[in-house]
C-alpha cells in the first residue's frame, strides 16, 4: 500500500537543492593548485558530499600543510563569497519544496555543510518561499560522523520524530545517498556532479522538474 504522502521529506543542499557543487569543486581545486597536488575528476568527485573534516584529512594526507580547521574555514569562506545573496536553486528543487510546506509534510535538511552556510540558504529560502522552509536542519559541524555514515539523517529522524520507513531523502552524491540508505530511508538519487543512479537501492529521478508529493509518496512501500 503507498502512503498518501511521507511522513517526512529530508534534502541533501549542495547540489540537491542549490547548485553550490562547481563552488566546492572550485575552491577545492584552487587549494591543491596552490600546495602543487594534482587534482583531477576523480579527486574532486570522491568530495563530493563527504564530511568536511573528512575532505580535509584527504588534503593533509596529499601533502597539504594546513590544519584540517583552517582547511576547512578557507573552503566555507570561499563557497560562501561566491554564492553572495543568491541562491542558485537546483531545477524543480524550489517548487518541489513549497509543495511540500503546502501539503504540511516536514521537510528536514541534512547535509555536511557548516551552520554558517545552513543558516545563509535558510534565511533566503524563507524570503523566497514566506515562510521557513525547514521543521529540522542538521550541519555537517553538528555532527560526530559526517556522511557517508547514517549519523546525519537518523539525527535528523530522531529531531522530527519521523518513521525511517514511511521517509524519503533526496540527495545527489554517492556518499549522501549511502548515509540515507543506510539510515533506512527511501532514498531519490538525482545526478548532478555525480552518477548516483547506478548505486544499489537508490531510485533514480534525473531530475526534480514537475515533481509532486504524490510522486514521493509513490516511492514509499508501507504496510498495509
């Protein structure tokens, strides 16, 4: 029997709901540019929607001689130079959203962004929609164990009181999509830096355009 709606919606941000992945990707690339490491698709891809801390133990481990703090700060300062006052929203991401808040279905972010950029995207969320888009919001400095580790959606589950089964996350990176799988959540891969529609148990939408919440519910097998 499918649910008439989710219990609960939780969205991945950078790359599922803004498109802040090429900023990461560039501020990435510049530091191991600087400390001479080679870096290609494969090195930027395998960040994709990994814990920061975890990012900056990779680039300490490639010979860059900073503090995994610092490295850390320096990304986060630059992504969030470069977004400014825009939001640049993923296609069909705003809309799906504000059909959410319509329908009362909780919506919680989860991702491995810092509170700093979290509160920027919430509060200019909340201009564009009227309303505040989110019941929970979970940030990678919240968290003990970032992606791809469950800790950050089952935090999120546990702060709306929501059923992992009845749930749905959203999310376009392997190790996003890996940390919602494992929390026990339905989990909708839409690719963007990152092929997630070959990861097993994902279900693949190539994009959020013309999504309703009638079709997230459609993924979610309840009992009868």
């Amino acid at each position: 029997m499918t649910s008439p709606a989710p219990d609960a919606v939780l969205f991945d941000m950078d790359g599922t709901l803004i498109d802040t992945e090429p900023q990461w990707m560039a501020a990435e690339a510049r530091l191991a540019a600087e400390h001479g490491i080679p870096w290609g698709s494969a090195e930027a891809e395998a960040l994709v929607g990994v814990d920061l801390w975890d990012g900056a133990r990779s680039f300490i481990a490639k010979g860059v001689p900073m503090e995994e703090d610092a490295i850390v700060a320096r990304l986060v300062g630059e992504v969030l130079s470069a977004i400014g006052d825009e939001l640049p929203a993923r296609p069909g991401a705003i809309e799906l959203l504000r059909a959410l808040l319509d329908a009362r279905v909780p919506v919680a972010l989860v991702t491995m962004s810092t509170r700093e950029i979290v509160d920027r995207v919430e509060a200019a969320l909340t201009e564009r929609l009227g309303r505040p888009p989110f019941a929970v919001t979970v940030a990678g400095d919240e968290c003990t164990r970032g992606k791809p580790h469950p800790e950050p959606y089952l935090q999120a589950l546990r702060m709306l009181g929501a059923d992992a089964a009845r749930s749905v996350a959203i999310e376009d990176s392997l190790n996003g999509a890996r940390s919602a799988l494992a929390a026990g959540l339905t989990t909708i891969g839409v690719p963007h830096a990152v092929d997630v529609s070959q990861l097993p148990g994902i279900v693949h939408w190539p994009s959020l355009t013309g999504r309703t919440v009638a079709d997230l519910a459609a993924t979610v097998e309840v009992p009868a």
